[in-house]
C-alpha cells in the first residue's frame, strides 16, 4: 500500500510544471519501483522453500495463482525503471543543451 501512494505521488508530481518537481517525481518513481522489485525477489527466494510439490512442479492453479502474479511484480518494476530513467536522461540531456 505505501508504495501505491509513493507512485501516485510522483505521478502527481509529474503534472506540475516546475521541472525540478519532475524530476523529483522520476527519481521517486525509481526508487519505489526498485524497493517493489528487491521486495519480491526477497519474498519469491524466501517463499520457495515453502511450496508444495504441485507448485514446484508448474500446476496450472500454481501457475496462475503464483508464478503469474509474482513474475508480473517482477517484470514491471524493471519497466518502469528503464522507462523513467531513459524519459529523465532525456530531458536532463535536452536542458543542459538548450
């Protein structure tokens, strides 16, 4: 839940006009998106030792239900990371030569 507000705080901080407030918000953007992405690795690596043996052997409900939803916490952090990173090197790139 925290890290829900944190981003819908740097996507707010996105629609101000001020550059230094969208450039605040991309670096929150990264940061939260970067302790979602070590959280999971923790939870996944820490969960592993507790799966039944339907699970480890990929059953659809395990699939569904475990491997689709963890793989998707893992996946768009890195996105998100990538994405924002590349947009704010951009633009800093674009201030400093205009």
């Amino acid at each position: 839940m925290a890290e829900a507000a944190l981003l819908l705080l740097s996507a707010t901080l996105g629609f101000f006009s001020s550059p230094s407030l969208k450039i605040k918000g991309a670096l929150l953007a990264i940061v939260v998106s970067a302790f979602v992405f070590w959280k999971t690795v923790i939870y996944v690596w820490y969960d592993y030792t507790f799966l039944t043996v339907p699970a480890l052997n990929f059953s659809p409900e395990s699939i569904v239900f475990y491997y689709f939803p963890n793989s998707f916490w893992l996946v768009c952090p890195i996105w998100v990371i990538l994405g924002v990173s590349g947009r704010l090197g951009a633009a800093l790139t674009k201030e400093k030569t205009a």
